[in-house]
C-alpha cells in the first residue's frame, strides 16, 4: 500500500463521515452504534467494504422520506447489523476456526 493508497483512503473516510455529520441527530446515534458493534463484531470486509456506505445512503433515503431511524431498522440494533453481515467471514469467526483447527491438531 503507498503513500497515494492512504491518502485516498482518508479522503473517502472524510467525505463518509461527512455524510454522517449531514444526518438527523437521531439517525447519527444509531449509526454510530451500528458502527461500533460492526467494528467489534469485525467482518472482514468492513473496512474496504460497501457496508458501510450502504447504511449511509440507506438512512439518507429515510431521512428524505421524513421516516424515524426506528422505524427503518426496528427496536433492536444488534440484529439488524447481524442480518446485514449475514454470512460474510467474521473476524471472530477465523479466529475460532484457528483455534479449534490448533486444538484438533494438538489432540493427535
């Protein structure tokens, strides 16, 4: 990765969180927390990926429409970030496949 690679990087990171800071207050809390539990929960492709994004454009379009936060992702946050990451390899994941791949190892 180069020195252009990272500025670009940073610059499509300002330009995300500027899109963030554009939304209503209440859709800014929850993508927060969105955010928060996807970096901890950690699927690979989060970085790079078009998640992130796509939950931006997705509040922008309920936010135009004059919708609640609530009233396009429900009650519980936590789940509707895990049925977005459903079935994309998890950080936690591979790391509990290694684990249990040393521990079968170590057992032979």
């Amino acid at each position: 990765m180069g020195i252009q690679d990272i500025i670009e990087g940073k610059k499509q990171w300002r330009a995300h969180t500027a899109r963030v800071k554009a939304l209503p207050p209440d859709y800014q809390i929850v993508y927060k927390e969105m955010q928060k539990y996807l970096f901890k929960v950690g699927p690979v492709d989060l970085p790079d990926g078009p998640l992130l994004p796509g939950i931006v454009d997705f509040f922008e379009e309920g936010a135009a429409a004059g919708k609640g936060v609530l009233e396009l992702i429900g009650s519980d946050v936590a789940a509707f970030c895990d049925d977005l990451i459903k079935g994309s390899p998890t950080y936690a994941e591979i790391y509990q496949e290694s684990i249990s791949g040393e521990a079968g190892a170590t057992e032979k």
